[in-house]
C-alpha cells in the first residue's frame, strides 16, 4: 500500500513536470517580448515539483534560471516569493526571509493575493523562529489585507497563524480559539496543516489522546493526497505524542518513516530534525546512538541555542553527557540552557529537568532542590489562567519527569518527611487553584443542548443511532475545543503552596485523624502514614500486583451489581467479592498498625477506584478520600462565613429509576423533620442539576450515571431532558456536600502528576467541599436504602465520614459508595438535632 501512495504521489508531480516542460518547449516558438515573461512564470512555476521529484539543489537552480531570464521586476519578485516557499516546505526558516527580503520594491507590483502569501510566508519563517514581533507584524498585514480585498482563503490562513503565534507566546486558550474559529470559516481550503497545528497545541497543553487522534486523521489525508513531506512532518509529532506515552516502539516506527522521507526529497535541515528526535529517544532508554557527536555537529556552535532545534540539540548534548558519566563537561553543557528563550511550556520544563539532574549529578543538592521547586512554580503559574479543568489537569503532564526525579531523590534519602513534600508538591496541582469562575458562552449552552438530544438518540437501532453516535462524537470535540479556548479574564493569582509536611501532623493531631498517602514510583508501590506523632514510610510492593488487585476488586463489584436476579450466581460473585476484598486489605493495610480514629486517604495514580470503605481493616472507621492533603486540608484551614438561615436541601430525581422517587422523598423528608428548607424536583433537568449545584446547600441526585474513561469530562447524569455532563457544571458551585446516588460516578481516571479525571473531580475542582458517589455500579434497592440511612445519619448531626461509615456498617452491599473531598458536617445553626430522628442501631 505505502509503495502505491508513494507511486501516486510521484505520479502526479511527474504529470505536473511533463506538462510543464511542453509549456516551456511551445514558449520558445514565441517572439522574444512574449517568451521571456513566458519562460520566467513557468520556470517559478515548475520550481515546486522539482523540489518533490529531484531535490531543493535543482527547485533552485530553476528559480535562478527564471530570474536569468531578465524578467520583469514583479516576475522577479514572485521569484524571490516561490524561493521563499521553497525555503519554508524544507523549514529553512533563515533561508526563507533572506529570499523575502529579497523582494524589495516589488511588493509594490504584487496583487493583494500575491501579497497576502509573502506576508503569510514571512510571518510563518519569522514564528518559526520565535521572533514573535515581526511575525506578527507580517500575518497583521495580512489579515488587514484578505479583509479589505474579501480573500476568504487567504484570511482562512492568517488567523490559523495568528493562533500558532498565541501558541508560541504560550497562551493556549486564544490559540484554541484563533483556530476554532478559522476553522468554523465556510471556505474549501486543504485542513491538514491547522490540524498539524492545533495538534502541537494539544501536546503543548497535555492532551495527548486528543492530539494523537487529530494527527491520525490529519497523516491519513495526507497519505490519501500523497503528500509525502507533510506525512513525514505529522510523523515526527506522532512520535513525540508516543514518546510522551511511554510507547517507544510506535516513536521509532514514525521516526524511521520520516527520516526517510526527509532524505529521499533531499529535505535536509528536516532530516536532522528527525535525527535529533530519534537521537533523544535512544538516551530516554539509557542509551548514546552511534554518531551522535555528528548527529549535533551542526548546532554546537550555536553560542545561544534559540530555535527549537538548536535547543532541543542542546537538551540532547547534556543528556549524552550525562548517560556517558561526564558530569563537569555536562555542567559546562548545561549553561547553554541557561536565560529566558521563547519556547513551549514543554521545552521549558525539560530545561530544568535538565538543570536539576545536572545539579544533582556534581552533588549540588540546593541547587538541584531549587530548580525543582521553581518548575513547581512554573507549573502552577502556567496552570493558573486556564479556565479549562480538563486542561488544568492536563498540563501536569509536563512536570511528569520532574515530579519523578523529585520523588525518587525523596525516596533514596530514607526520610518519610521529604517524601511527604516532594509528593505533595506534585499531586493535584489543579486542585490547588482557585476555583472557576467564568460562566458559560450561549454557544456552548446550544452545542450542550444538541450533545443531550444526540445521546439520547444514540441508543436507537441501526443507521439512525450509528449516525447519532458520530453526531455526538463530534459534538463533543467542539464542546471540548470551546472549553479549552476559555481563558481568565483579569488578575489571576497562582495556587496555594503545597502544605508542608509540620503543618499535615499538626492538622491531623488537632483533629485525631491520620492520613495514608500512596506512592506508586519507578514500578513499586509506597505508602506514607502521617499521624499527628509521626510519619512512617512502608514499601507495599509491586505496583503492578497492587494495581490488578484493585482491578479483580472493581471487575467483581461490577458483576456483582448485576447478578441480583440470579441468586446462586450472587452469591457465588459475592464470594469472589469478599475474596477480592480480603487480598487487596492483606496487601495494603494489615501490616501499618493503623491507630484509632479517622482516616484520610490519598490513593495515588493506582488506587483510585478502590472502594476504601469494605476494606476489613478500615470497616466502621470514619474514611475521607481525597486527590491530596493539600487539598483535604484547604477548607479545614479557611475561615468562612457562618451560613445563615436553615439549610437548603435539594433532591433531584432522574428517569428511569423505578425507586428514585422514593430515595429522594425519603431524604428530603429526612431534612424537613430538623427543620432544613428542602426542595425537591422529581423529573429533575440539566438545568436543575446546575441550579442546585449553585445553592449554597446539601444536593442529593437519584439517577442513572455514566462514567467515560476516555473522556471523563463526558461522565454524566441521566436526567428528565438527558445527560448533564461535568463539562457544563457551574463555576463555580457552592454546594458544600453532594451526594451522587448514582452508578460509577464516583470513577476516577489518573493523568499524569497524579491529577483526578471525572465527574466527582470536577465537582471538588469547581468548588463543592464534598461529594459522596460510588466507585462501581450499587442495585437500585441497595441504593435507596442506604443513602436514606446515609442522610438521616447525617442530619442527626454526625460528620458525612461519620455518617457513611455507621451506613456502610449497616449497609454493607452498599461498600461502593465513597466519601470524596474534605469532610463536612451541617451547621448545628442550621438544623434542630436534639430529639428530631430516631436513628436505627
């Protein structure tokens, strides 16, 4: 099939030369006022297939020829431009603005088109080389230009630029929206090159599933148009996407088909772009390539590495050095990375990997500690202004190797303490900065509204729910590419320091509680007990063995939920539940010697989905689970406003559930009899969910749920007009507990820094205190039983980790259920205890 492509491909740019060499021959048949101007338009012409079929070296010996020809000064000029394309398609950015220079005067002699593609080209050389004020510069000029002359095509191009430039100036949300909205412009243009760029935004931004699938469908256009350059192009950033996957084998495969591309069409300059990268690959596996001093050869001259290249060829050349044990040489190295240099947040953060590693490597242990915690704050500073959660989270992606190095330097010092800040240095970044607080644009609540009709109509049979399946699917992309464009309008301050280390015992003795942190690193598992007397280090294990216990535990919970109609299969899966129970408390907890009291569970990348409550050695105790102690800790050390007036208490009932109406009845009942302003809605609506989430009150919701691991920003609520997805939750919400009766929406999915995906993350990252939710399907009987013990617990005046853990006692298939967050308990103000409930022993 490849050879096929490649033949059709050549074919074409044959076809192309062919027919340009018989316009050339019939051109000498002209007289001499006609062939000169004849020739020279062909010779610029036929530039561009002899670039694809015979090299550069020939592409510009014909635009030199055509200049030969004592051309006018605008043909000579449109050769300086072709030149200039020439010098772009092989990214030799330098080459290309010395050929526009070129032009001169003879920008006066261009058609508003003709210009517009000069400028477009300059601006693109001018980003290419992070010299962001001439580029734009050039691509203003341009879009004032397609404006004023009505060329559609042209102002397609300029603002998909203008957003690249946003891209570089690292503001990712305008980029987003720049080309969002170029992209939305009804004008027939090829779409490969600003989906090649929007993808390098989505890696810039962390978003590695969604930039690998838009440079998979942008790669087979291209390979279905022939267009073997521009494939070699996305396959150097569908390597880098799997290098940031950790999957090697698919780097190398992209890697080695581009570099052969690249040298097949004489592509130089991208040809050692492709070496440099597979160059890094080979050291990311511990390992100096052959021929890597001639491999950097060309950019170790470069006093100042500015361009992408030069500095990813510097990044290279100190990791050799390092893997090569020539530590001082690498410490000279590493002095070139030195000083601020436009480039991506990527780029960045490896710098000072780089210089961390370094550091460390000559003992420098201060200096070493002083860079990580500055990436830290990169890192927050970065994540601030985002009004996308998703992306909040994704940018954690990018301190992945620093928070490695980080915790493995902790680790190999023995010292509970430091392992204790260096992980909580890393973990939940996001949820560490203030909450959301942009509303929702009308477009959006319209995309949403469609997205509602689309799922419902997805269930139907055959063409009409395939078609609404993909209606759907790309509902969601747009929804996702407007959150992503959100940015924070005004002063934004950064996260909150990590809590250190003295600051969490003391906390924890204040109140009697302890808290368990787990650390899955460099394959092993770890767990941290921190009590108000001390902390303690434990290694666990295998991290692998750990994860498929916790995995058996969820596959069983789930089979279990669904074998209720069937007796003996019941009780046979409820056997391999409590099996599943017993081994994975045997692995984590039998030998902490945990003491009395609360506990405050921070599970780590791994643990997630565990369903901390069953665990036999955590069975009655009151459990908070949370993303970290920082973030546990938060709301117990702000000092709010006491809530005045009775406590607001909405139910919200879902379809389709036969005993919803009565859970939510039961509850609010539950809340009237201590005097709680209750209000409930029994065919509850999205609009509902978002109205609660904003009362300043305890939401309880009895509906079906969806968790979406792939794209947990979808996870949902089955409500009266369809789902409510976390994507639209209010920003932000003010309900202080919320209560999920509903399957699965308890799931957590890790992204990289160990940051929390899915519809109970969001709640807590837009502001709710708490939410208790399940981690695996629960029957619906059990369900209903439960959260109404859960509420009448609640309301007698316990805390919500006290009540959920005298509901699970009494309750026990109902283990799925977790308490998320920070703990919560009503306002004594607020409600009547004293002799209102009678509460079941």
């Amino acid at each position: 099939m490849a050879r096929a492509r490649n033949l059709n491909e050549i074919g074409r740019f044959r076809d192309a030369e062919r027919s340009l060499r018989r316009a050339l021959a019939l051109a000498d048949e002209l007289n001499e006022h006609d062939r000169v101007p004849t020739r020279a338009r062909l010779l610029i012409t036929l530039a561009w297939p002899t670039l694809a079929l015979h090299g550069l070296d020939q592409a510009l010996a014909m635009l030199r020829e055509s200049r030969a020809q004592n051309a006018s000064p605008r043909l000579r000029a449109l050769s300086w431009i072709q030149e200039a394309v020439v010098h772009v398609s092989c990214q030799d950015w330098r080459a290309a603005l010395t050929a526009l220079d070129k032009v001169g005067d003879g920008h006066a002699l261009l058609t508003p088109g003709e210009e517009v593609a000069a400028r477009i080209n300059g601006g693109l050389a001018h980003l290419s080389l992070l010299e962001l004020g001439p580029a734009r510069a050039d691509l203003m000029a341009a879009l004032e230009l397609s404006v004023a002359h009505g060329l559609a095509e042209k102002e397609f191009k300029v603002r998909h630029n203008l957003g690249c430039l946003e891209y570089y100036a690292g503001r990712l949300p305008q980029a987003i929206e720049l080309m969002r909205e170029a992209d939305e412009m009804s004008v027939s243009v090829g779409r490969v090159r600003a989906q090649h760029d929007l993808a390098l935004v989505l890696l810039e931004a962390g978003l590695l599933d969604q930039a690998r699938e838009t440079l998979s469908r942008a790669l087979d256009e291209t390979r279905r148009d022939g267009h073997r350059l521009e494939e070699a192009d996305l396959r150097l950033d569908l390597a880098t996407t799997a290098m940031l996957r950790d999957d090697l084998a698919t780097a190398r495969a992209h890697l080695d088909a581009a570099v052969a591309a690249f040298r097949a069409r004489g592509a130089t300059e991208r040809q050692r772009s492709a070496a440099l990268l597979r160059a890094s690959l080979s050291l990311s596996e511990g390992a100096v390539p052959r021929g890597l001093d001639r491999t950097l050869a060309p950019w170790l001259d470069v006093d100042r590495p500015v361009t992408p290249d030069e500095r990813l060829a510097a990044r290279v050349h100190v990791e050799a050095l390092l893997v090569r044990g020539q530590v001082d040489e690498a410490g000279y190295a590493v002095q070139r990375l030195s000083g601020r240099v436009r480039q991506g947040f990527a780029a960045d953060m490896h710098d000072r990997l780089l210089v961390a590693r370094v550091a460390a490597a000559q003992g420098n242990t201060v200096r070493s500690r002083r860079a990580v915690r500055a990436a830290m704050h990169r890192l927050t500073q970065r994540q601030a202004p985002i009004q996308s959660v998703e992306i909040r989270a994704a940018l954690a992606l990018h301190g992945r190797r620093l928070a490695d190095f980080d915790v493995n330097d902790a680790l190999a010092s023995g010292s509970a303490p430091r392992v204790f800040d260096a992980v909580e240095r890393w973990r939940a970044v996001s949820h560490r900065l203030p909450p959301l607080s942009s509303p929702q644009d009308q477009r959006s609540v319209e995309l949403l509204a469609e997205l509602r009709q689309a799922r419902r109509e997805a269930v139907s049979p055959g063409d009409e729910g395939t078609r609404q399946r993909a209606r759907a699917a790309r509902l969601e992309w747009e929804v996702s590419r407007l959150d992503w464009a959100r940015a924070e309008q005004g002063d934004v301050s950064a996260a909150g320091a990590p809590l250190a280390h003295g600051t969490a015992r003391e906390l924890l003795r204040a109140r009697g509680e302890q808290a368990l942190v787990w650390v899955a690193q460099e394959g092993e598992e770890y767990v941290l007990v921190v009590t108000g007397q001390g902390t303690r280090l434990h290694h666990v294990g295998p991290a692998a063995e750990v994860s498929a216990l916790a995995d058996r535990l969820t596959r069983d919970l789930r089979a279990h939920a669904f074998a209720g109609t069937n007796p003996a299969m019941e009780a046979a899966v409820g056997r391999a539940v409590a099996e599943s129970v017993t081994g994975l408390d045997q692995r984590l907890l039998a030998e902490l010697r945990l003491g009395d009291g609360p506990v405050v569970v921070v599970p780590g990348r791994t643990l997630m989905a565990v369903p901390w409550g069953m665990l036999p050695s955590l069975a009655g105790r009151a459990v908070t689970v949370s993303p970290s102690v920082t973030r546990w800790a938060t709301p117990l050390l702000s000092a709010g406003s006491r809530p005045a007036g009775p406590l607001a208490v909405t139910t919200l009932t879902g379809p389709r559930l036969v005993r919803a109406g009565a859970e939510c009845a039961a509850v609010a009942e539950t809340w009237r009899s201590v005097g709680a302003d209750t209000a409930g809605h029994t065919a509850a609506t999205a609009q509902s969910v978002r109205d609660a989430l904003v009362s300043g009150g305890v939401v309880h919701v009895a509906a079906h749920g969806t968790h979406e691991p792939q794209s947990p920003w979808f996870s949902s609520l089955q409500m009266a007009d369809g789902p409510v997805f976390a994507h639209e939750l209010p920003r932000p919400a003010t309900a202080p507990h919320v209560v999920l009766s509903a399957c699965d929406v308890g799931r957590l999915d890790p992204r990289p820094g160990d940051e929390p995906l899915g519809l109970t993350a969001a709640l807590l990252a837009l502001g709710v205190r708490s939410v208790v939710a399940p981690v695996a399907p629960v029957a619906d009987v059990v369900a209903e039983q439960a959260m109404v013990a859960y509420h009448q617990q609640l309301a007698s005046g316990r805390t919500a980790s006290e009540a959920l853990a005298a509901t699970l006692g009494e309750h026990p298939s109902a283990g799925a259920f977790c308490l998320f967050g920070t703990d919560w308990r009503p306002d004594p103000a607020q409600i009547q205890r004293a002799g209102s409930l009678n509460i079941a022993s």
